[in-house]
C-alpha cells in the first residue's frame, strides 16, 4: 500500500471478510491509474495489505488486482505464458 502511495490517501476503513479471517480495508480515489495505454481518472479502490499472500507462498509477487470498475469497458486477454494482460 505505501509503495503506491494510498497510505495518505485512504478515506473510510472498513473490515473485510473473507475465508475465515478479517483484513482492515479503506477506499481511496485514484486520480489518474493507467495500465499501458489504458487509463481511468477518479477511480475508486479498495485498499488491502495482503502481504500475508506472499508470506505464505500462495503468491511470489504483485503489485495489486486490477478490478471491474478498470477493466469493464475493454475486451481483456490474460498471455499467461508471456504474462501479460492484453486490452482491447
């Protein structure tokens, strides 16, 4: 989360649930997020630690998950072999 810089940014902190534990969350706006050459302004997101992920080797590395509100108005493929994330 500080490496993207939302810690400053965070608005609402809620709890989140998911398969028996729960996370501290909070929204924040993104001013501008661009993806190669595809970009959202205002785009609200939720913010998550889930360092525990890579932790527990479930995960090697990332840097967040690119959602819905994102991707919605693109035809998306995933190059899993080539690991790259194609939008149309």
């Amino acid at each position: 989360m500080r490496a993207l810089g939302f810690c400053d940014k965070a608005e609402d902190t809620l709890e989140t649930h998911g398969a028996g534990s729960a996370l501290s969350s909070s929204m924040a706006t993104i001013e501008l997020m661009k993806v190669d050459n595809v970009e959202a302004k205002n785009l609200q997101v939720g913010v998550l630690d889930l360092s525990n992920l890579t932790k527990s080797g479930c995960i090697k590395e990332f840097a967040g998950i690119i959602g819905y509100n994102f991707v919605k108005d693109h035809r998306v493929t995933i190059d899993y072999p080539k690991q790259e994330i194609i939008f149309e």
